[in-house]
C-alpha cells in the first residue's frame, strides 16, 4: 500500500485542485507527481528519509506531499511563517536529507544554521532567484525543472510504514514530532468518509486550515483526494475574500477552525444567499464557542458540524457528520475506533460522569519520533492513547469534552504548551522567572498570557517582551499580555500553581 494512490482511480479531466487561480486536474496531478518522484529519486532521496516542506497552502505542497511519501520517504509540514530559532530546532530533530522552501518561508530558513542539518543535501525552492543566497554548499534546485523527473510510481510499502511526521504538544507536553503512518492516515480518511454525508466527487472543498497542521493534511487535502473532490487552496484566511471565494467558486464544504467560522459569524451586510452551495461545515481543533455556532445559524443557516481530534489519532476520533448533533457535544466515535472515558485508577465511568479520554484504534499514532520513553507515556502496553483530555459521554455515546488534563492551551486550534513560552521568556536576560496560563478568548478561543518576575534590579516592557518571544517562536504562541509581578505562586514543594495564576 501507499497513501499517495489516493490520487489514482479519478478521472484525468476531473479538477483536484485549484491554487492561485490555477486549476490542477487529478491527470495532470499524477504526471507532475510522478515526475517530482522520479527527480526526488534521482536526487538519492530514499525510504525513510525525511523531506521538510517548509509551504504554504498550495500546488508546491501538494506535489511535494504526494510524491515524498510515494517514494517512501517521510514528509516533513513545517510552518513558513514560524521564526528561524524554532524552524531551526525542528529541523535539526528530523534531520532531513531535502528542504522544500516556498517564498513565504524563505525569511525564516535564511536564518537557519544549516551547518547543524548534517544529512541535509538539497534545497529545492521556486525559483533560482529566491533561492540564491540559501544554498551555500548544498545543491540548489528549481521546483518546476523537477516535475520532469522520470515519471515513478509509488512504491508499495507495509501499513505501519511512516509517512507524516507533525509537529505536536498535544499530549507530551513541548513540541515534538509524530510518526503517522500510511497506514494510520488512510485508515483515518476512510473512517471519516465512511459516511454519505462526508466529502465526495464532485465537491469542492475550502482549502483554508493550513497543510502542516493534521486537520489541514488529512481532514482537508488527505480526504478530497481520496474521494476525488477538488480543493480551492488558500494561502491566508480573510472574511471578505472567503465569503467572495465561497460564492465564486460554489465551495460545497468549508471545514474552519473555531476562528474562521467567529470571523464569519460577525460579519454583517452578508445575505444568508453567500452560503447557499454550501452542503456541511465543519470544525473542530479547538471548542467552538455555542454563541457563534448560533450566530451562524441564526443569520446564514449554516449548521456547523463539530468533531474532535489530535494528531495522534490522525486526527479525527469523534465527529458529528452523518448523526443528529447535539448542542456542546463534539459527536461520536467515528467508525472502527474505541473510546474509552476512565477515571484515575483506569476504569470506566458512568454515564454522565468526566474522565481522561482513551483512544484505541488502526489510526492511533507510531509514536514520537526518536523517543520511545514519551510515548511509552501516551501509548499504554494494551494499546490505548491517553488523550490528556476530560470529557463525558451521554447515553448514546454522544461526547462532550469538558477540559484538559495537561496545561495546554488551544490558540486557533494550535497547541500551545506553557513551559515552552515560560522557557522562551526566561532567556530574556531581564526574566528570572515566568509563568504562562491560557485565557479565553473572542476570537482565538484561548489567548497566551504571562505573569513574569525579573531579576532585581532589571527593567523590561511588556511589548519588548513580548517581542522578544516573536523572535523565537511562531506568532500564535507569543503572549498576547505580559504581567509583570513581585513573584509566582507555588506549593510548598516550589511547583508553580497555575490555577492561582
């Protein structure tokens, strides 16, 4: 098997996606796939190695994506817009042999020591000019010249085979990368579109959750594919435009983080006629707050379907597509997946009653990568993934999350895990100590803030802090409130008390 072959069995003249502008059908897909496979192989990239694509939301991901895992190697989504320290610090823990870097990355990839990539051999960008002060001593390539590569097939691989390693705080605390595999994505996409409801040929889909987040890969793109529906790519996410898209395009599906569906839902002088093709609208990543899920009904009549996931599951474990939904309920499992809702000594509860969510099935997760001891933590020897997550189950397995075991914080339905701010603000040579909680939020759903000590006798701002931690990491991240206080609460074990926070 290969997840790639998701692309074989449609229709050459069929549209598979648009980007820019620009409409791709499934048989131009596979030439320029096969192509780019036969290039990348040719460069010695091979089974296992990694290939960073440090893309946005466009034909470049989508190439790059198919033709990397089809050749057996482990595509690698990185965020563009993320700041060079911590592009840098996730490349160096993949170790890739190639780097594939569109113009919205290249600002934080020219920051990056690649003298610390040691397998790293190439880098393939749009275009020379973009890319002449990147190469160095590492081969530099043009994108379009290696679509006409020797045209590869896709290599037939084991399930367990990785594809996808994503970045995640999800249930290990800071970030780390996830082995999914092809087995583990295609199982996902077949749960979720084993309903009539879900995403089918001839849709069109709202390409806007970006590509390196799980949601985007395998929600998104993964299921479009498999069922041969096209994706309008968007690179950036604005009202305005995607209510002109919407109507242009006649999008029949729009899955949105809780963010993108508040943006719409205070829209005004928006006729509910926008949204007439649209046909189900998702969500999911992060608690979709209820007053803008009836907003959006109440003034445009669309009914949001909410699920929930992680990226260990790959990602989707409940989902309320193709059920009656219920009001603060994020659905039931999807098919061929067990849930399990536990209290501490691991045994289940009673209707009605919250507990640590467990997930068991063919699309849980590999594991961490290189780090067998953490996810030893979140995989048990039967099998289950320990969410981290507290929720409760009605009756009819209907699912309700009610908060997080772990500290992390959902921004736009990003994790955000609050010692990797804390360490971050502590490098600030003003900073001797800090502590970051998350705070709700209109739009974002959360919101980071810190409470931070200095050092006696120092003197910083608030925005030069908070500039400080926009140097290092991405910008969802970064504290949107800086509280600077005599000292933090601890017990008397000297642990930071976050609820005091």
């Amino acid at each position: 098997m290969n997840l790639a072959s998701i692309i074989d069995s449609h229709a050459a003249h069929v549209p598979a996606f648009i980007s820019q502008g620009r409409t791709t059908t499934y048989g131009e897909l596979r030439e320029q796939v096969e192509g780019f496979r036969g290039s990348l192989m040719n460069l010695g990239v091979k089974a296992g190695d990694r290939v960073a694509m440090v893309c946005g939301n466009g034909r470049g991901f989508v190439i790059a994506y198919l033709a990397t895992i089809g050749a057996g190697a482990i595509a690698v989504p990185l965020n563009p817009l993320s700041p060079s320290p911590e592009l840098e610090s996730e490349l160096i823990s993949v170790d890739p042999i190639a780097v594939i870097v569109e113009p919205s990355g290249i600002a934080s990839f020219q920051g990056v020591d690649r003298s610390r990539l040691t397998s790293l051999r190439h880098i393939i960008v749009n275009d020379q000019t973009s890319g002449t002060s990147l190469s160095g001593d590492i081969a530099l390539h043009v994108f379009d010249d290696l679509l006409n590569g020797p045209p590869t097939k896709w290599v037939s691989l084991p399930a367990p085979t990785p594809a996808v390693l994503i970045f995640t705080s999800g249930t290990a605390g800071s970030p780390r990368a996830a082995t999914l595999s092809h087995g583990n994505l295609l199982e996902n996409i077949c749960q979720n579109n084993s309903t009539s409801d879900h995403i089918k040929e001839g849709d069109v889909v709202f390409g806007v959750l970006p590509m390196f987040h799980i949601f985007g890969l395998n929600v998104v793109l993964g299921m479009s594919l498999m069922a041969g529906a096209c994706v309008v790519l968007i690179q950036r996410f604005d009202p305005v435009t995607a209510v002109e898209t919407i109507i242009e395009r006649k999008i029949t599906i729009v899955p949105g983080a809780p963010p993108v569906w508040i943006a719409i839902s205070l829209m005004e002088d928006v006729n509910a006629s926008a949204f007439a093709t649209v046909r189900m609208a998702l969500t999911g990543a992060a608690r979709m707050p209820e007053d803008a899920a009836e907003r959006l009904k109440r003034k445009f009549n669309i009914d949001l379907r909410e699920g929930y996931g992680l990226t260990e599951a790959a990602p989707v474990v409940t989902s309320s597509v193709g059920i009656e939904p219920r009001r603060g309920s994020v659905g039931r499992a999807v098919e061929g997946l067990e849930v399990r809702v536990v209290d501490t000594e691991g045994n289940d509860v009673p209707v009605g009653d919250s507990g640590e969510v467990l997930v068991k099935g063919p699309n849980v997760f590999v594991g961490y990568w290189n780090d067998p001891v953490t996810t030893a933590r979140v995989i048990d020897e039967d099998g289950w993934l320990h969410t981290g997550d507290i929720a409760m189950v009605d009756d009819d397995g209907y699912l309700y999350l009610v908060d997080r075991a772990k500290d992390l914080i959902i921004v736009s339905g990003f994790n955000v895990y609050p010692a990797e701010v804390e360490e971050v603000l502590k490098r600030h040579s003003a900073v001797l100590e800090a502590g970051v909680i998350g705070v709700p939020h209109p739009t974002t759903g959360e919101a980071v803030k810190a409470f931070v000590v200095l050092h006696k006798g120092a003197s910083v701002d608030e925005d030069a802090l908070i500039d400080h931690c926009h140097d290092h990491v991405a910008r969802y991240k970064c504290p949107n409130k800086v509280l600077i206080v005599d000292e933090l609460p601890r017990n008397t074990f000297g642990k930071l008390l976050r609820r005091a926070l």
